[in-house]
C-alpha cells in the first residue's frame, strides 16, 4: 500500500512532533546543565523512542552559526538533510523533515538530494522550506538576501524547479526570473510514485500565501491565545480551498510536563526566565528583526521574551498531565493538525510525556492507540 504523505502516514487528528532535536539546547535558549547536547548519539536513541511511541514526526532547525551568549545557543548541531537520512535509517515509521534554505542550495544539487534521502526512507522524507530570515548566516555564506515579498517569489520558483525534476521525463530547460538552467535531467524520482510533503513557516501575508498556494502543511506559531488562532487557521483553510486544494496548519509548543502543575510551572520559570540565556536570546531578536518579515516587530519580541527563551516563541504547554492533555486537546479543536513539540532535555522529559499524556490525547479520541500499528503495513 502507498504511504499516504499529505497525513505523515497516520490517521490521527492530531499529530505529535518533536522540535529542533539536531542542535545544542534544542529550541531552549537555557543555561541549565541538563539542557540538550544534540549528541549522535542521543538524537538516535530519541528518533527510536518516538518511533516506537508512534510519533509522526521530527522537525530539524537550520542553523549554520550560534546566538552567541554564555551557551552560544545553537552554535553546535547537524545539517538537517544529512541528519534526516541517518534517522530514517535507523527507524521504521517516522516522518523526518530536513529544513532548507533556498537561497543556499542549488535547486539541481537539492532535488537529487532530497530523492536520495526519500528512496533511504522509502517515502518518510520531508521538506521544510525556508526563503530567508537569518542576515548573519546569509552574511557567511556572501549571499545576499532578497526583500521580503521577492525572497517568496524566488522560492516558488527554486520549488517549481525542483518539482519538474521530480516529475518530468527526459531533459528540459528552465528559464525564470531567478533561475536559468538547460539541459536538465534526473533518475530516479520520489519514492513510490510520490512526492516529499513539504512545510513552510511563512508568518506575514505574503508568506503565508506563500505556504497555502505551495506546501501541504503551514507551521503558524499561536501568539496571543489559541482563540485568537483558531481564526488564523480557519482563514488559512478557505484560503487554500479557494485554491482546490486541502491544507495542514501546524503549531510549535514549547511543553514541560510534571506530577503537579506546581512542579511543571516551578521549573519552566527556573529554565525560561531565571536561567535563560538572555543575551542569546537578545541576539535572535534583533536578528530577527532585521532579517525576516515586517510582522515581528521589536515590541512584540518583548512582550514574549520568556517564551523566546523557552522556546523560538511557541505556545508554552506547562503543567500535570490533565493540563497538558487538555491544551493539546484545544489546540486539535482549534483545527491545528499537529505540534512540534520542544523539551529542554528530549530524552529524558519525552517518555513521561508519552506515558500520560498520550494516553488521554487516544482517550479523548484526537490520536489513535493503533496508529503504530496501522502504519507499520504500509511498508
């Protein structure tokens, strides 16, 4: 049976991630000891947990210089293409995602790169699509970045490139506004007749567009209440209808589950507040606002400072169990499709999770206690 992509092979209303586990300190800009290291090692015994929990997938960050700080946050950690074929590897049902940037990668080096990992994975590959946002890194690699609006327009047209090659037979030329190539080729396609889903974290109007009008899934960051973003995603949804076509909106949390709301509560403001990393994080936001959209403005990063440390900004789930289950719950009804999730130290704080969480997620009928299972014979 073909792998169904657009679903991470899974039927589950909800699906479940695990969030920028390839560097150091993960997504948490904390000087706590147990923060994440990003060892090999780790990140293999992680991606085998979560396949063995019926996690659907991993979402790598794409980082080629740190924030610098006391813990130069992020400043150590694995390529995400590379880093997605060696976990694809050494697991059987998990979707991995490698995040690109496509002012960086050769649109005909990325193509072939992405079926060689998807035919490892026979079909569990995919594509996070980045279009721009890091001044400083662009700065390493001399390449200059593109004005907001046009830096999506060249993306469309490196993913419109890379989509011939995995479609097209025989040799073809291309001649864009961006892109000029001739004689182009390339065997094999995807796996299985098919193609890598692929997800964009477009944040302005444009990026989001952007995201609907390209991608199978939208990565929307829940900013003010989950309220407030059940309209965002609603909005995203007819959008991508008006288009004739079906859309995923995920979500990124930030997530510390403990025995007591007390606990859980205690110990994210110990490693988000009194033990941040503040001038890594200081350093993210004013990259930030120099590098990406129009949208993240400097007042809205100090308004959220804690949940940038905690976290890239994403929504902090905190507390027992029962709260935690029932915020993922929410945020299923709010019509988000799945949350990738960040701990401060994965392999240690996932397996609670699993064991209390997941659970009453399958009781309350938002994922499924046989998804393993069922995917498993789609192989």
């Amino acid at each position: 049976m073909t792998l169904d992509r657009s679903e991470l092979g899974s039927g589950n209303a909800l699906k479940l991630g695990i969030f920028g586990a390839n560097m150091s300190s993960g997504i948490a800009a904390t000087k706590v000891p147990e923060r994440w290291s990003s060892s090999w090692e780790e990140n293999v015994a992680l991606a085998q947990m979560l396949d063995d929990a019926g996690v659907e997938f991993m979402l790598p960050v794409a980082r080629w210089k740190g924030f610098g700080g006391s813990t130069n946050f992020e400043g150590a950690g694995f390529e995400t293409v590379t880093w997605a074929c060696g976990l694809l590897g050494a697991t059987q049902r998990l979707t991995v995602f490698g995040t690109v940037h496509a002012p960086l990668v050769h649109p005909i080096f990325a193509a072939k790169q992405f079926v060689t990992v998807d035919h490892v994975a026979r079909g569990r590959f995919g594509l996070n699509l980045v279009c721009g946002w890091n001044q400083d890194e662009f700065e390493m690699f001399n390449v200059s970045q593109r004005d907001h609006e046009t830096r999506y327009v060249h993306g469309a047209e490196w993913l419109r490139v890379i989509r011939m090659m995995w479609e097209r037979e025989g040799t073809f030329d291309f001649d864009g506004e961006f892109i000029t190539l001739h004689g182009v080729e390339s065997q094999p396609k995807p796996y299985g007749g098919t193609q890598p889903v692929i997800m964009n974290a477009g944040s302005s109007d444009t990026g989001k567009g952007f995201a609907i009008a390209n991608c199978a899934y939208l990565l929307s960051t829940i900013r003010m209440s989950v309220d407030q973003a059940a309209e965002n995603v609603a909005d995203a949804h007819r959008r991508a209808a008006a288009l004739g076509k079906r859309l995923g909106v995920m979500t990124t949390a930030s997530v510390v589950c403990r025995p007591t709301k007390r606990e859980a509560e205690e110990y994210y403001r110990y490693y988000a507040d009194e033990q941040a990393d503040w001038d890594a994080v200081e350093r993210m936001v004013e990259i930030g606002t120099r590098g990406s959209s129009t949208t993240m403005q400097p007042e809205h990063f100090q308004r959220m400072r804690v949940r940038f440390a905690a976290g890239y900004g994403g929504w902090p789930v905190v507390g027992d169990p029962d709260t935690v289950a029932a915020e993922f719950i929410a945020i299923a009804r709010a019509g988000f499709s799945g949350i990738a999730m960040g701990f401060v130290n994965y392999l240690a704080e996932f397996p609670y999770f699993r064991d209390e969480v997941i659970p009453r997620l399958e009781r309350a009928g938002v994922r499924s206690v046989d998804f393993g299972a069922s995917r498993s014979t789609q192989r």
